[in-house]
C-alpha cells in the first residue's frame, strides 16, 4: 500500500517537473527583459488576470457555455453513432454499402465545412453543435463498428452452446468484448469534439472560449489570449483524465496484470 | 433422454485447394447415461467430431441425431467443453461460471449450484478474479464448471483435463465419475490420455483418419483401480492399437 502511494506520489512529481521548468523559464524571461510586456506578459500578472476574470465571472461564462455545447453535441452523436455502428456492425451488407460515402466525409476536416454550416444553419448553436457532431462521429462511429464486427467467433460458440439466443448474444458478448474499442473511440472522439469546437468558436460565435479569444484580438489584448489558451489546454486535459478515469471503471478487465494469452 | 444416433457421418475442409476429410463415414450409437471416451492421434477429427455433435459444424454427409427432451429447452440437451478455456475476459470466474444461468430467476438456486461446482473445482478463493489473473489450469476448470452450471443432458468434453496437474486431474477424474453416475448424464470424452480414457469410459473408441479403428467396452465397475491387472491389460491394447500404423 504504501509503495502505491509512493510511486504514485511520484508521477505527481515528474508531472510536474516541465510545468515549473516552463514557467521558470517564461518568469526568467520576463524579469530579464527578454521578451516585451505587452506581447508575453509575465506568468504572474496572467494569473492575476485569470483569477478577476474568474471572479467577475467572464471566464466561467464562456468556459461554461464552450463545455455546455460539447457535451450537448456529443451526447447527439451518440444517439446517432450507436444504433448506426450497431446496425452497421452486425450487418455486412450495410457497411459495404456505406463504406464509399463514408470514407469521403471522413477525409473532410470538419472545420472546413464551417462556412458551408453557417451559410446553412446560422451562427446560433446549431451551426457549432453541427461542427461538433461531424469530428465526433467518426471516432465514435468507426470504432463501435469495428469492436462489433470483430468480435471473438470462439467467444460466440461459447454463447450457442450455453444455449444463448442471438439477441443475447449480442447483448451478453458482443457488446461487452467490443467495449474497450467502443471506449477508445468515445476518448478520441472527445479530443476531437473540444479542438473542433474551438474552432467553430472562432470563426463564428457570441460566446465561448473561442469567441473570447478572438474577442481579445480585436480588443488587442494578448494577456487575455494567453487566458484562453491556457483554459483551453486545461480544460482538454482535465476532461480528458477525467474520461479515462471513467474508463477505467467501466471496463475493469482491461489493462490489469499481464497478458499471457491463455484464456 | 440423452442418447446420440450417428449414421455415415462425413466432413471434410478444405486446405489449399486440398480437401482434407476430418471426419468420415462415422457410425456411433450412444445410449442414454452412457460413459464414452474417444483416444487418437492428434489430427485424427475428434475436435471435429464433437463439434458436428453438438452443431457447431454442418455434416457434409450423413447426419447427427439426438434422443428426446427431458423437460429441458431443446438446445439445453447438449454442450462442449472446448479445448481452450474461452472464458470471457470481461466476467470474473463466478460469472462465468453463471453464464448460463442469467435468466434463472431463483438467485438463491443459482448461488448454490455456482458455489457447488466452484467448490468442487477448488475455485472458490478466485472466485472474483479475472481470467487474465488466473493460471491455465484454473481457466480450464472455470470452462468446466460453466458447462456443469449449464447442466446439459449430453456433455462433450474435449481433453478438459489437458492443462491439469496430476492431482487436480485425478481429483476431477474421481468427481466427474459421480456426476456421471449420480446425475443421469451422457457424456463422450475425448482425451490423449490412454489411462484416463480406461479408468473413465464404458466403452473407449480409438479414433484414427475420422473414424472409429478399434473399439473396446471396459467393464470394470467404478471406481477403478488403475493398478489392476485388468486395467493394465485394456491400457495395453488400446495404447497399441493408437499407435498401430
Ligand atoms: N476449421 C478448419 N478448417 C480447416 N481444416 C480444419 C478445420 N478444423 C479442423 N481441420 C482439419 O481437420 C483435421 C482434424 O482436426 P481436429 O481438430 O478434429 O483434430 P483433433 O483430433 O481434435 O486433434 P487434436 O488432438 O490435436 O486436438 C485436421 O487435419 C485439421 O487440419
Ligand atoms: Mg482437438
């Protein structure tokens, strides 16, 4: 127990290291005089920013309704990823019949479809939460199709000869021994969804982290883009850990102990 | 009622544009309750010939019957234990051992036969692991417990006891005895293993090129002595005629 918390205590530590080197580095700099006050401001004075725009509740409104849009539009995709990747997995025939169309959509960056939505859609929320969906569909989509097309054959003689009808075989193996794939997908189609929306934010929004950058560049205010980055960044980070904290959870099987192949 | 009727039974795959015959012309009648053990050759078809039993294959010819109901569901009269363990990654040994007990309603019933046969099968202190935290043997016994849980009529086992130590074995030769002979089951056995297939069986058949070479009905009362003279003397013929060219 104590070894645990030792090693662990010490990733916290290694973690760390590059954060205070950089921000060792970057208050150097600006001691120093290296670099103009105005462009880089010092680590200090970002945060002191940071915290009013905390405290005035400008920072929270825009990371509130950047994160309020993702997780609207990925609770969309899936609602339209999983019954398709589902309909899609255990039928061949659909997928062959899908797979120029989608392999197209696939290659287009979603970001490039921007103006084409917003000439559609408006620049209201359904333009950003279109952007989203189109980067998050594909991680989401390609990889449940995947962990259920390639499901164990042996695993699933197993189910017949327990006497299991087809529909419970798809519930009770399919659908478990795809999950670590499924959750692959899910993480990857996270980062996307946070990138993609970002950059939606930034060519058309009223409000959000995207929109509060390219509101600083007009106000010529890089300290308050150095705000928005850093949230960013965070954010994406905090999000990201957070999810593979769940994952791990969800499918307690996976990555324990070494695999020796033998079951 | 558990009996098998076999009649002209063939199967062949194909390799390279060769068609290779893993089962042919097989004729075998099993009575109900009957105690079976198969011995060959490694290749001979017996994997082959169980799977065709139980309908993971479809016969090229002849055909595979099985013997009335039982008061069971119908696909409830037959099961296999494989080879290979082919526990799924994602259950911990007890539920995979209650795979096939889901829909029972009665959780208490269900506790008490998983507890059984996780007792039976020294199990119970790895009850909540994984099977990528188990070694071989144990996946093996796990795969055999949920066979047993799912308590088929007819039980085809597929060398169960392969990736077994010699005590284990033995142990699990002497309860798969009792099960037979206090539970009303048929059961055919495959093995590579000449004295398990004598101190099992009622009748051993000695499998070579898909069908049956040699047959021999061991009428020694169970349990068995495997130190007997009549033990070594059937041991002794049927290990020559396995290795008879
Ligand atoms: N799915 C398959 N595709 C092609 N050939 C197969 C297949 N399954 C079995 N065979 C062939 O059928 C023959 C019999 O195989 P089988 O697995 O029944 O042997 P076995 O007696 O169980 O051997 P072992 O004792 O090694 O398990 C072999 O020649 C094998 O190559
Ligand atoms: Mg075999």
């Amino acid at each position: 127990m104590n070894a645990v918390t030792l090693s662990e205590k010490m990733i916290w530590v290694k973690r760390s290291i590059a954060v205070v080197l950089v921000l060792a580095a970057w208050s150097f700099c600006s001691v120093a005089g290296l670099v103009n006050d105005y462009l880089l401001p010092a680590p200090w004075k970002i945060a002191d920013l940071a915290w009013k725009m905390i405290c005035d509740g400008t920072l929270l409104k825009h990371v509130w309704i950047s994160l309020y849009r993702v997780f609207l539009g990925f609770g969309i995709t899936l609602g339209l990823a999983f019954p398709l990747a589902a309909v899609v997995g255990l039928n061949k025939i659909f997928f062959e019949l899908l797979e120029t169309p989608l392999e197209f959509v696939r290659h287009v960056p979603p970001l490039a479809t921007t103006p084409l939505l917003i000439l559609w859609l408006g620049i209201g929320e359904s333009s950003k939460l279109a952007v989203i969906v189109l980067a998050t569909f594909f991680p989401i989509f390609l990889n449940t199709v995947n962990g259920v097309s390639q499901c164990d054959k042996k695993l699933l003689e197993v189910g017949r000869v327990l006497g299991l009808r087809p529909f419970e075989r798809i519930v009770r193996i399919i659908l478990p021994s795809a999950l670590p794939v499924i959750i692959v997908g899910l993480r990857l189609g996270f980062g996307y969804s946070w990138r993609a929306l970002i950059g939606a934010e930034l060519l058309a929004a009223a409000a959000g982290l995207g929109y509060m950058i390219i509101e600083a560049e007009a106000l010529a205010r890089p300290d308050i883009v150095l705000v928005g980055i850093i949230s960013i960044g965070t954010l994406g980070h905090l999000l990201d850990s957070s999810f593979l904290r769940l994952s791990r959870k969800l499918i307690p099987w996976h990555e324990m102990e070494s695999d020796y192949g033998r079951y | 009622m558990g009996g098998i009727e076999i009649h002209a039974l063939g199967k062949q795959f194909q390799i390279n544009n060769r068609l290779i015959p893993a089962v042919c012309n097989f004729e075998l009648q099993v009575s109900e309750r009957e105690f079976v053990t198969i011995v060959g050759k490694s290749g001979c078809g017996k994997t082959t010939l169980l799977r065709l039993i139980c309908g993971l294959e479809n016969a090229d010819q002849g055909y595979v019957r099985l013997a009335g109901h039982n008061g069971k569901a119908f696909d409830q009269r037959v099961s296999i234990v494989f080879q290979e363990p082919r526990l799924m990654p994602w259950l911990t040994v007890r539920q995979n051992m209650a795979f096939s007990l889901l829909k029972e309603n009665d959780h208490q019933k269900v506790d008490r036969t998983v507890n059984f046969f996780l007792n039976m099968l020294g199990l119970t202190p790895f009850q909540d692991a994984y099977p990528r935290q188990i070694s071989g043997g144990m996946a093996q016994r796990t795969a055999l417990g949920r066979t047993l849980c799912f308590d088929p009529d007819i039980i085809l086992m597929d060398e169960p006891f392969g990736a077994l130590d010699a005590f284990t074995r033995h142990n699990l030769q002497q309860e798969l005895v009792d099960i037979f002979l206090s539970q009303n089951k048929t059961i055919i056995f495959v093995t590579h293993d000449v004295n398990e297939a004598v101190l099992l069986g009622q009748r051993v058949l000695v499998m070579d090129k898909g069908s049956i070479r040699r047959e021999l009905a061991i009428d020694i009362p169970y349990p068995r002595d495997a130190l007997s003279k009549d033990f070594y003397n059937l041991r002794e013929e049927i290990l020559r005629s396995v290795l008879k060219p």
